[in-house]
C-alpha cells in the first residue's frame, strides 16, 4: 500500500520514519507499560531493535512516525495479512497518553488508506487490558469482530486476551459521508 511520505494535521505530523527516530523510539519504550500494549516489540527495546526496525520498517507495510512539535511521539503502521486485509498498529509515548493525540493520528492514516490506498479493510487486535486502544479504534470506526489470544514479546506471552476489530472501505465511506476528508 501506497501513503503519502508525510500527513499534516493540525496538531501532528505523519512522516517517513528515519535513522535518527531510534534513540527517541528506545526512550518512549523504555516504559514497559507502553512495550506490553503492543505484539512484537521487546522490552527493553535497545538501539539495535529500533535501527533494524526502522531499517526494514518499508518492506513490511508504510509506517510513519508520530510527531509533535518536531518530536517523535509515537509510531503508527499497516501491515498486510493474510486474509488479503491491513493491520494497523500503532503506540505512544506514555507522557502523551490521554491527550487524543493517537485518535487523530489513527484516522489520518485510515483516510489516507482508504481514500488514497488500495486498502480495501483493515484490521487490529487489542489486548483487553488495553481499553483506552479498543475506545480508539471504535471512535474512529471500526467494529468488533471477534476474540482470540495474543502474543507479546514484552510480556513474554502468548496466551493474552484480546479482541479483534474491523473496518472496510465501505463502511468506512459511509460513515464519512458529507465529512470534509
């Protein structure tokens, strides 16, 4: 899938990740309680893990770096599955939790997916001690699909609950509707 190098918004700037995001990356996930909401990334997260991240963050699915007032925040990113959908995922910060800023992050990459992609559906999975992630998703259009299990490095785990949420393109649409995109 094809997304535009950088999505401004009023408050956040979506931009190509770059090598100098590592150090900030290792600092933001220094906090286990932001490595343990996410699937794949390892706590501690060392340098080495985020430069090769980011060294390969292309070939997986576009991923942008969240940025505020020229900072990295955060990290937000497609990947495809197998089901012929996307899976979006996405973390931030700890210090700027609560702030709405994720919300907006997630509907600028789902409009840019939807209105100049090829994404036809996407898909994400939030573990069930993660309530402020399902709030996000559903706030921003998408509906819950099911349950299963999960894993996450951090955590060492594989057996965590979680709950699976979808969006087409078509409700997608619909919902917007008369919206300026």
């Amino acid at each position: 899938m094809r997304l535009p190098d950088v999505i401004a918004m009023p408050r956040l700037i979506l931009r190509r990740l770059d090598a100098d995001d590592a150090r900030a990356i290792v600092r933001l996930l220094d906090a286990l309680d932001v490595a343990r909401t996410t699937a794949s990334i390892p706590h501690p997260c060392r340098a080495e893990h985020a430069e090769r991240w980011i060294a390969g963050s292309d070939e997986l699915g576009p991923a942008r770096a969240i940025t505020a007032d020229g900072r990295l925040i955060g990290v937000i990113s497609f990947n495809p599955v197998t089901d012929g959908a996307t899976e979006i995922g996405y973390w931030l910060g700890q210090p700027f939790w609560g702030q709405g800023f994720i919300r907006e992050a997630v509907d600028a990459m789902i409009a840019a997916a939807f209105q100049q992609g090829s994404a036809r559906r996407i898909t994400a999975q939030v573990f069930d001690d993660n309530p402020a992630s399902a709030r996000v998703l559903e706030r921003c259009g998408f509906d819950r699909v099911g349950r299963g299990t999960g894993a996450s490095v951090a955590r060492g785990r594989r057996d965590i609950p979680e709950t699976h949420f979808a969006c087409t393109r078509d409700s997608w649409h619909t919902r917007h509707e008369g919206c300026a995109a």
